[in-house]
C-alpha cells in the first residue's frame, strides 16, 4: 500500500530529525564550554601579565587606574562609556569624544 | 474667498512655504498648503508639525497685484497646487472657492477645478510670544549654522544629538554641534535686550532649511524663544521650528586647554592633500589615514592606504610647526568636512597626544570658531 509506504517514509525523516536535533544541541554545548573555556583563560592571561609587569617593574609609562582601565576595555571591545550613551554599541567601531574625555581625560576629584 | 494675483510674485513666496510641506506625513492635511485671505492681504502657511513656515502677501505691496473679492480660507493639496500654479499660461490667476471647497483657478484660458479641504481642520501653529528683544543679522546666523550643523549626528538613536545647542548669553551666541565623533563651536554675536539667557537644542533639519529660506537676506532676524519653538521673524516670513527635549551634553570640557604639538596650515592645500590620501582611504574597510610629525626635521607626512589598492604618501607643507613628535591616526572625512567649513584661510591644528582629540581653529578667529577631531586608535 502506497500510504502505508508513506508512514514508514515519515516515522524515517521524523527519527532523523530527531537525532540531528540531538547532535545540535550536543555540539552547542560543547562550543559554549569552551568559550567559558576562553573567556576564563583571557582573564587568567592578563592576571599573568599584569603579575609579570608588576614583577619586571619596568613598565615607566603612568599607568591608568584600575577604574578606567576597566572602563578602557569595554571600550575597546565596542562598546560606549561615556555618560551620552553608557553601553551602546559602538558602531563600526567609531571613536568617541565623550568616551575619550571619560577614560582619560583629566577629572577635578 | 477669490482673489487674482500676479503668478510670478505668488511663486516666488510660495517656494519658502513649500519647504516646510512634507509627503511623508501623518497627518493627511499637512500635505496641504493653507490659504488664508483677509482684507489686508494673504496668509500662507505648510507644516510638517517639526517645521512650520508661514507668509504674508501684503495687498498694499503694487507688485503683488493682489485683488481681492471676498475673504475665507481653504487648504489645497500642496503638489498639484505648486505644478499647477507654475504651468499657468497667464501673468496672473484667479482664485475662486466655489461650495463644497472646491476651488477653481484660472488664468488665461485654463481653468482648473481642485478639490480643497476645509481650512478649520489645519492645526494651528504653535504659539510663541513674539519678543523684540532678540535679533541676529542674516549673514551671522547663516556662518554659525553653515560652519557647525554638518557636525550634528544623522543617526535618530541619539536624537538630542542631532541638534545643535545653542547657548545666548548677554550679546553673545555661541552654538555646538557633534556626533560624539567630531565636533564644531562656533561664537557670534546677537543682538539681546533682554536680561535673559537661553540654552536650547534646535534640530538641525530646522536650521538647514531656515538657511535656505535665507539664501539672499541679509535683513536682521528677529528670534523668540518659548518652552518647546523658536520662532524666526524675517521679511514676512514667519519660521517655526520645535525644539529638542532633554539636556544636551557638556561639551566645554571635550575641548582641550592645552596642546603639545601645534600646526599651522593653509586650509584649503591642507584639504587638497587630505581629499588625496582618502582616495585610497575610503577603498579600505576602516578609512583612516596616518599623520607622522617629525618636528626636527620639520616633515609632516600623510600616509593612506588600502590593502588592495596601495599606497599614498605625502609630505605637507607647513606654514609654523612646533612642539613634540607626533602620529596619529583619524577619519580623513571628518578632517575633510572640517575644512570645507573654514573655507580659504590659514588654520592652527593642535595635538595633545594619539589618544586625545585634537583641534583646528582659524587663526584670524581663534577665539570664535573651533572645531575637533577624535582620532582613531590603531593598536
């Protein structure tokens, strides 16, 4: 029988879809892992680094304080931290004038 | 209402209006263009509800040739009425509004029949009390918007940033337009009576259009300011314009003090080499061009390039040179721009280091006119 054929046709296609959703969700796991993986690493390596610099005292250029340097790097990575338009992002990357005046710009304490 | 009048003069004062006159409106009235005849003459008015432009065609004035029959309002769809009026084979028309605001135009041998809309559902104009105390003369209000609007954001995500601040203090004007990535202040005098100050935001679509309804006056401006308009009062001519909410923010302390590297250029050769070296700059993906400053050797250089295309170098000619060693990197556009706005004369461009803004002034204006640049980092 032809509508039988089609059943057994359907029941295929449903249990490859099946396990081909099982595999996507298994692969996804997997890549989210091991950004964690990363995201941890990249911290680690700059605790190093700082470590190191702090050990090989040579650095002679003045360093940021520990506040901008933060607000430096979610700059750096895209994103605006300036008052006008705190944690937008930054659209092709263009620069900033009120972010600039935030992370070095002198500031009567 | 009917009328005749001369169809040249009628142009002429309807082209203003027509600026404010949308197709993209909300409000299916305000494609309309609104007619409005008293006994001392007619009233014209156009509303995008952001801008509103309204003017007065004085039956006194002979040019006009304005007779009038019998006074009344009406609301004509301001596309067909602007074709029409300017293909009209007479030196003069006749306007008749018949029942139902239909409304007959004639001139020569043409008569035209338009279906209007009732005058009465047009919005009224926005109410600003009209203040004798506060004028600009034409020519200065069109440097400051001329010299600072091209500045202001085209991006709607930041909308009070697409407007350009203005600050009246005392005799003085002083308007700032940026987008955060470039900046431009600009300081003119106002002519104040008053004791009051103001600091609003005008959008700069308002000011550019206001720019072109004052292309050949060089009459003084009479401005009034209320809570959320601005009103601009020339030859007839009344101009609105909303205001922008909200605070704009504090740009005096984006403009360095201090500088350690100093430039002085002719600022239309310095255009010149950047309109080059962008070229090559806007093939690449990140459109920047390099400025290397060796002051010993006195050699500024500008460097552009494109991965695919290649390479330009040029060595600029400097009139004045001083202070440290410098590169930095920016977005030949926004020098560009810059430029354009000093028009020919000789400007200052001071650095203070690769990370920080740096600023170009003209030297015969120092004080009044300063624009700057936010360059790019590169590392």
């Amino acid at each position: 029988m032809e509508q039988k054929d089609y059943y057994a046709k359907f029941e295929e296609l449903q249990q490859s879809s099946q396990d081909l959703t099982r595999k996507l969700i298994e692969m996804k796991d997997i890549i989210s892992h091991i950004l964690e993986e990363n995201a941890e690493f990249k911290i680690e390596n700059d605790h190093l680094r700082q470590r190191l610099a702090e050990i090989d005292n040579d650095k002679t250029t003045p360093q940021l304080p520990e506040a901008r340097r933060t607000l430096e790097k979610l700059y750096e990575e895209g994103f605006h931290v300036c008052t006008v338009m705190y944690g937008a992002h930054r659209e092709n990357k263009e620069e900033c004038a009120f972010c600039l005046d935030v992370i070095y710009g002198e500031r009567g304490v | 209402m009917k009328f005749t009048i001369n169809r040249n003069q009628f142009i002429k004062k309807i082209s203003n209006v027509q600026r404010a006159i949308s197709t993209k409106t909300t409000i299916p009235i305000l494609t309309g263009i609104k007619l409005e005849l008293s006994q001392e003459g007619l009233t014209i008015t156009g509303s995008d509800v952001d801008i509103s432009i309204q003017t007065f065609i004085s039956v006194s004035d002979a040019d006009n040739e304005l007779h009038i029959e019998n006074t009344g309002a009406i609301v004509l769809p301001a596309r067909f009425f602007n074709e029409i009026i300017k293909k009209l084979p007479g030196e003069q028309f006749t306007l008749n509004v018949v029942e139902n605001n239909q409304t007959i135009i004639k001139s020569g041998k043409t008569e035209f029949t338009i279906n209007g809309l009732d005058a009465n559902s047009y919005p009224r104009l926005p109410e600003v009390e009209s203040n004798e105390k506060l004028s600009i003369s034409a020519e200065m209000l069109r440097q400051l918007v001329d010299e600072t609007v091209f500045s202001a954001s085209k991006q709607e995500n930041r909308p009070i940033l697409t407007g350009l601040h203005l600050k009246i203090s005392a005799e003085k004007l002083l308007g700032v337009a940026t987008d955060s990535h470039r900046l431009a202040q600009r300081i003119v005098k106002v002519n104040n009576q008053s004791d009051n100050d103001y600091d609003i935001v005008v959008p700069a679509r308002s000011l550019k259009e206001l720019e072109h309804c004052l292309i050949e006056d060089n009459s003084e401006i009479k401005i009034s300011i209320s809570e959320n308009q601005i009103l601009f009062e020339f030859q007839n001519t009344l101009f609105y314009s909303r205001l922008l909410e909200g605070n704009y923010p504090g740009t005096d302390r984006l403009i360095p003090t201090s500088s350690d590297t100093q430039l002085t250029f002719d600022a239309k050769s310095l255009l010149q080499s950047v309109e080059r070296a962008s070229l090559l700059s806007h093939a690449s993906r990140n459109n920047v061009v390099r400025l290397a400053i060796d002051v010993n050797a006195s050699k500024v250089t500008l460097y552009g390039n494109s991965p695919e295309v290649g390479t330009v170098e040029e060595n600029l000619t400097t009139e004045a040179l001083s202070g440290a060693d410098l590169e930095i990197s920016f977005n030949p556009d926004y020098l560009k721009e810059a430029l354009q706005a000093f028009g020919d004369t000789k400007i200052e461009v001071e650095f203070t280091s690769a990370l920080h803004p740096f600023t170009l002034k003209p030297s015969d204006n120092k004080e009044n006119f300063i624009q700057l640049i936010t360059p790019v980092r590169t590392f």
